[in-house]
C-alpha cells in the first residue's frame, strides 16, 4: 500500500517547502511518493519550487490557476492533483505547503480502516474536512464524490465539496483532527502572532503562512516560524 502526499505550493519561500520535504522524509512511517503540485503566480518562486523539487527527485507539475481567487485558484490544483493520481495510490495525505509535520506519523495507520482524516473546515451549514491538511483512504470512497471545489450554496470554502464524502458514508467516517494554538515566541502579535498544532501535535500550521495573504512584519513572521520548525524537528 503506498501514500500519495500532495503538497501544493504558492510563492512559499523555498527554506520553508525544504524543511516541509526533510521533515516528511524524517517522520512519515509509510511507502510514499511526494508530489509537488506548484500553485505559485510569482515565476522566480516557482523556478526556486521547480529547482528544488528536481534535486529531490519530486514528482514536479506547475499550475496555471492565475486570474482567479485564492479558494479557486486553491481547489483547481487539488482537484487537478487528484485526477491525475487518482489512479495511482492507495492513499492521500493533502498538506498545504505551510503545514509541516514535526513528530512520527502513518497515514494508513491514523486512518485505522475510516475514510477521511482531517480538522473541521469552517464551522457553516455543512461539516466538512479542512484540505490543508487531509487523509484519504482512496480505497474507501466512490472517487467521482472526491471534490475540493467551494460550495456557494452553503458558504464554503476551499474543500467545501468535501462534505459529500461525510454525508456519503457517515460521521463515523470521518476522524477529527484535534487543534491547538500556541503563541509564536518569536513574533509577539495580535495579528498571527501564532501558530496552529494538529492532530496531538503531529503538524505545525503557520495559520497565514501563504503569501497571498501577506501581513505586516509578513518575513519576519515566517522566519520566527521555520525557528520553531527547526527546534521542534531537529532538522
């Protein structure tokens, strides 16, 4: 059985997408292949992505969602990424390119036999799995209903589509991520002065780590960041 991780990129600093690849290497327990989907608008960002994903012998495909929203613009490459390698894998782990784990993990084995993994999109009308960072038995689920589109009907955001899968085979399907916060020691401040921690603290979120929502202090922040990566990682 092997693991298909999708990470899609968008304009992320390349020491970030490094310590996300070295991290993976160092803790994911399962026969995997790492497939770089590159959502980056900005050319020198996705030539560093392009460059770096090739000395890694990563599987490597740029995007051209340009021109649309960042939710479109954000499902377009994970449904992309999943119709090109649906085929090809017993299993998806989904992770955003600024969500890195820092401790021993198994897809398969956190999945245990269920459908989906995941933390809780936003709370609307429809509960649904959070794509940044999402496991998926592909086995386990009719692959026509996998959809991580926006729903407009209920309010919802990238993955939105998502809940169909819960409502196919039930909440029991479906593992909850828990999720902490914790303060950025190195970025004291009321604006993402923070950091995420998911499933009993398996993944580091950077909460705003894409840089198509920049904000003040915005290199300062991510570089407190890839400190706390570093400390907590070993890498």
């Amino acid at each position: 059985m092997k693991v298909g991780i999708i990470i899609i990129t968008f304009n992320i600093h390349p020491e970030v997408f490094l310590l996300q690849i070295a991290a993976i290497k160092k803790f994911c327990k399962d026969d995997f292949d790492i497939l770089v989907i590159d959502n980056s608008s900005d050319a020198d960002s996705a030539e560093n992505i392009r460059y770096h994903s090739s000395v890694q012998h990563l599987s490597y495909t740029k995007t051209f969602a340009g021109g649309h929203g960042s939710s479109d613009s954000h499902s377009f490459a994970a449904n992309f990424a999943y119709q090109k390698f649906k085929d090809d894998y017993d299993f998806f782990l989904f992770l955003d390119h600024d969500a890195i784990p820092v401790k021993e993990f198994s897809v398969i084995d956190t999945l245990n036999g269920g459908h989906v993994a995941a933390g809780i999109g936003q709370d609307k009308k429809k509960k649904y799995p959070w794509p940044g960072c999402f496991m998926l038995n592909n086995n386990a689920v009719d692959k026509d209903i996998v959809d991580f589109s926006p729903n407009s009907e209920y309010g919802l955001d990238t993955g939105g589509n998502l809940y169909l899968i819960l409502e196919e085979y039930g909440s029991e399907a479906f593992k909850d991520f828990n999720e902490s916060y914790h303060q950025n020691p190195g970025f004291v401040s009321k604006d993402y002065g923070h950091y995420a921690m998911i499933n009993d603290q398996m993944f580091l979120h950077f909460v705003n780590g894409s840089n198509w929502n920049t904000k003040a202090d915005h290199a300062n922040r991510i570089n407190s960041l890839i400190n706390v990566v570093k400390e907590k990682t070993g890498l």
